[in-house]
C-alpha cells in the first residue's frame, strides 16, 4: 500500500473543502474512497461510532487527524484519502483540525507497517500541515509525497 499510488488510484485527493461539523468533515474524508469503491458507507460509520465511543483518538498533532476505523469493517481495499478545509473543525475535545488523511486496511499489520510509516514521513516535513493547506492541485500534495520519501 503505497501513498502516493493510492491517492492517483482512487482520485481521492480533495483540496479546500468545507465542513460544518467533524461528522461533516470525516464524511468528506471519506467520501473519494467511497466513490472509488475502496470503501463502503459501513467504512464511515464504523469510524463515527468508533470516535463517539473512544473519541476523537485520530487527531495526530495540531491540524491533522487521520480518520480510521477496525481494520477490515466495510474495506475493499487497502487505501488513503486526503482533504483540506477552508475552515478548521472542531472534534469533541476541542482540538481543532484542517487536514485529514483517511486510512482504509483490510488487516491491522498494514495500519503499522506500512501505512503509519508512510504517513508520519508526509507530516514531519517542514510546515507540513500549512503546506498541504496551501496545495491548489492534487499534483501539489503527490510532490510532498515524494520529497517525504526522499527526506532522512
């Protein structure tokens, strides 16, 4: 399961969108996967219901939340999807969030061993979170991709 491949395969990079709550914004998260068939409905609600009886444990650092639920629930295929709000949202803790990175596996082994890694490369580059706010075209977001691959 590769980032960048995934985000061309399913179309699943949407920029400058706007939610009117988290339930909106992790709906629109997950939205790409669903259209590409990566995903079912099920996958959506298995994260709400996730995050109204754990919380909002996806939020990663300030901005950014990777929208995920039990592996398998409602997934086809191993896949990512990325947003980004006009407008951050605010999850039940307060914390608010303007990027989110949805993750859809099949298994649990893939949550740790491939996607996380891959993921924690995108978000440690420099002013990560505010450059993927600032991408006006997906190609913008598959760059980052790439520099994250290269970077120590």
């Amino acid at each position: 399961m590769n980032l960048a491949s995934s985000f061309k395969e399913n179309n699943s990079i949407r920029l400058g969108l706007t939610a009117d709550s988290w339930q909106d914004a992790v709906h629109k998260a997950v939205e790409p996967l669903i259209d590409s068939g990566a995903v079912t409905e099920d996958y959506y609600q298995a994260i709400i219901a996730s995050t109204e009886k754990y919380g909002p444990y996806y939020i990663l650092m300030p901005g950014m939340a990777m929208p995920h639920a039990e592996a398998g629930v409602g997934v086809n295929k191993d896949s990512f999807a990325l947003i980004t709000l006009t407008k951050p949202v605010a999850f039940s803790d307060g914390k608010e969030v303007s990027v989110l990175l949805t993750l859809a596996a099949k298994s649990a082994a893939i949550h740790t061993t491939v996607a996380i890694p891959q993921i924690i490369a995108l978000f440690e580059l420099d002013n990560s979170i505010q450059r993927l706010l600032d991408c006006q075209t997906p190609e913008g977001v598959l760059e980052m991709v790439e520099e994250s691959k290269s970077s120590p």
